[in-house]
C-alpha cells in the first residue's frame, strides 16, 4: 500500500509540475524553489513611465504575504487595523520590540484577476483584537495562503486557519490556538510564559494530495501537522520542542519516502508525510529560523543566521537519525556540505542550473556550486544600508532580488557576479514576489503590481 501511495505523491507532483509555469500556487511556486523557467520576464520597468507596467491595484492595511495564482485568479491577504493606519519600521536595526498594532484588526483574503488587477471578491475571515503582537517590521497577515486549484487555505497564525473554494466560499475554518512566538531571550532569560516580546506569526500551509500541512514551532507545545483537505480534520500532530520559527515547511518526494521537511534551531529535520514519524533531524542552525528548506538534485538545502550562529547545510534526501555536525566537522554521512558562516536570516535560496544563490539580510548575496559547496563570489547588492527579506525568484536568465526599500536587482545565473538591472518599485516590499505567464507579480506595502511586456 505504501509503494501505492508514492506513486499517487509523484503523480500529484508532476501535475502540479506541468502547470508551474501558469500556476503559482504557494509560497515561491508549485515546488517552493521560486523558479518559472519558461517565462519571459523583463528585466527593466519604469513605474513612472508606465514601462512594462500591466496593472497596480491597491490593498488596504499591511501583509507581508505573496501573491499566489491559479488560472485568472490572484489571492493575497491582508491585516487591515480599524483605528489607524498601523506602522511598517523597515530597514537594517537591532531593536527586537513589538509594534503598537493591538486595536482591532479585520483578516481579509483578496481575489484579483490576473489579467487586470481588477478585484473579483474579498472575504473577512476574522474580526477582532489580535491575539497576540507583531514585530516592528511584519504584520498580521504574513502567511502566505495555498491552492490546489478547488481550495484555497489562508492562515492567519492565532487568527485561525480558513479553507475557501475559489469563489471565496467558506469550506471550513479551525481553530489552532494562540500560537504565541516570541525570539530566544539570552542571560538568564525568565520562564517563557513572562516573556513579554512577541513577533507574530509567519509560517505558510502547504497543500499536497488532500493534505493541508502546518509548522507551528511557538513557546509551548510547538507541533507540525498534517489535516484533512476535505474539512480540515487533524490527520496526525507531531509535537516538536525547538523555539519559534518563522518558516515554512516543504515537501519532499525525492527518494524511496515523501517527507515534511521543516526548519529549526534544535531541529531541523525530515518528518513521514503518511504518518508524521520523525525520519530525521539536525541541530545547529540560526536561533530565529526564517528560511523554507529548498530540494534539488537529492541535496536538501538548510539555513539560517540569527544569534551565535549562521550555517548553510547541504543534506541529502535519504538522511535517517541525528545527522548533526560534531566536534568541528562540516560533513558526514548525510551532510554533503556546509558553510558555517555562509547562511540568510530572512531569504530562502535559489538553485539555478548548478548554482546556489543565498542572500543575506544587508545585502551581501553568495552564489555556491549547489554539488560541491565551493563558493564562487561573494558581493554586494546596493550600498548596503537596506535590508532584504523578500526571497529570490527567478526566470529564464534573470534572478529577482528585492530590497525592503523597493529596490528590485536582477542577476544574470551563473559563477560571475553581474547585475544586469536595478528597477525602483516606490514603495517597501517585503513579500517574496510570484510569476506567472511571462509576468512577474510584487505585492508592495500599499499594491500589487503585475510587472510584463504587453501582449
């Protein structure tokens, strides 16, 4: 029966593959890579001059969620504060406090049309106080939502979980809790339960075969679950003790076992997609993990940079038991290759042809042989006094990498360093952008902006 039901995976899997160009349908596409090969997206815009500009729609209130798409339709989601326009603090600073953003918010889901930017429907999925804080540079609306083309799941951390049909029908909702995060606090740091720093939630649901599946690493009883598509019934619940963590989980079929793969700083790791058994597991990564774990070629690619340390791990697919680096080594069996200071706080990488590219918060972007982990440049994006958090997505020949200052630079693939454009966007972006059908979708502060030639 098992056998049975990988195949069933791999079918689902090579489905999705085939429409990945038209469909964008999670967080950085159909196989969280961020990759649209086939598509022919420009290089250069002019906002101002209406270059290579299809639309710009507005969105009320703040999200730092991407855009997914499905067919004509976009959706995104959006906290919108009912007293005041809440404040976005953006840029390179070390203060870990919590944004005055507590008045009642409304948790909105939106459907464009792909086309024309034009609003199709938008749903309320929750009004109310939040019920926990946000850091000075998220929202409330960081998730990115999920779609296999007859449902879409948004999730909105401790707002709850909300299954629509396309149409913006509610299927379902649940209620997971109040999924408090909160940074790991250093020096004799007081009982969890005082710590009154919160940063919000920001880990998407993924969709794969009738399963919705869920990260939620918080301050106590942290799990990773897999629910039923149909009416969101929990399936299994794995329980899972690390701190918060800010990322997204990803599906592995690579290799004998389809897996969950999460990040984390005491356990990153492999779970069973069927049953939601621990395969494997490593510690050692950045203390406020942000980065999806990325697949290619039967390497698993692992990161983070937050606290003492900020490693970049190489682990392959067929990896079983505590596969952590001991005693200085930078492989083993199941650790292809590492580089101890070579990981991003915010971005996910991208593997293009044989290289990896990964994208530090200020701006310092690596590029790596994805097989071997040589590094073959190391150089700066801009001047150095922004920040990045938008994860790269590329398309045929160009790699997008945007500045939280609106700053987008496009990167030729390869081993030497060159940027072949820098485009302005006017407004912050945060949110890692989609592409679809020759067209390269940005969600700004305050837009949504469909970025192509004109047809």
């Amino acid at each position: 029966m098992r056998p049975l039901r990988l195949l069933l995976y791999a079918s689902l899997l090579v489905s999705s593959v085939s429409h990945a160009q038209n469909n964008w349908p999670s967080f950085r596409g159909a196989n969280a890579d961020g990759l649209a090969l086939s598509c022919n997206t420009p290089a250069t815009w002019n906002l101002e001059k209406s270059q290579n500009i299809l639309w710009k729609t507005a969105l009320p209130g703040l999200g730092h969620s991407s855009p997914v798409i499905w067919g004509n339709k976009l959706f995104v989601t959006s906290a919108i504060n009912q007293s005041k326009p809440a404040a976005l603090k953006v840029g390179l600073y070390g203060d870990p406090g919590s944004a005055e953003d507590n008045e009642a918010q409304q948790w909105k889901v939106y459907c464009l049309d792909k086309q024309t930017g034009a609003l199709l429907w938008e749903k309320v999925a929750r009004e109310g106080l939040p019920k926990q804080k946000r850091h000075t540079k998220a929202t409330h609306a960081n998730c990115t939502v999920a779609t296999n083309g007859k449902n879409l799941v948004a999730f909105f951390g401790s707002e709850g979980l909300y299954c629509y049909d396309l149409n913006g029908e509610l299927r379902w909702q649940k209620d997971l809790g109040t999924l408090r995060t909160s940074p790991v606090v250093y020096n004799d740091a007081p009982d969890p339960q005082g710590v009154d720093l919160e940063w919000g939630f920001a880990s998407s649901p993924v969709i794969y075969g009738n399963r919705v599946f869920v990260q939620c690493d918080i301050l106590t009883n942290g799990l990773v679950a897999a629910l039923d598509l149909t009416d969101g019934k929990e399936i299994w619940r794995t329980k899972r003790d690390d701190t918060a963590t800010w990322s997204t989980p990803t599906v592995c079929t690579e290799g004998s076992r389809a897996q969950l793969l999460v990040n984390g700083w005491k356990h990153m790791g492999g779970y069973d997609l069927e049953t939601g058994k621990e395969i494997w597991k490593m510690s050692g990564g950045g203390d406020c993990p942000v980065p999806t774990p990325l697949v290619w070629n039967g390497l698993i690619f692992l990161t983070s940079a937050h606290g003492p340390r900020r490693p970049l791990y190489a682990v392959r697919t067929d990896a079983s038991g505590d596969v952590s680096l001991r005693d200085g080594a930078a492989t083993n069996k199941f650790v292809a290759w590492s580089a101890l200071r070579g990981g991003a706080y915010m971005q996910t990488p991208l593997v293009y042809g044989d290289y990896l590219y990964s994208c530090h918060l200020d701006g310092i972007l690596s590029c790596y042989e994805a097989r071997t982990g040589k590094q073959m440049y190391k150089e700066r994006l801009g001047s150095g006094s922004g920040g990045y958090t938008a994860s790269p997505v590329a398309a045929n020949g160009k790699i997008y990498f945007a500045s939280e200052q609106g700053s987008v630079y496009v990167v030729k693939p390869g081993p030497q360093f060159t940027v072949l454009a820098t485009n302005q966007m006017e407004e912050v972006c945060m949110a890692t952008p989609a592409i679809s059908d020759g067209t390269i979708f940005f969600r700004t502060q305050g837009h949504v902006v469909a970025i192509g030639e004109r047809k």
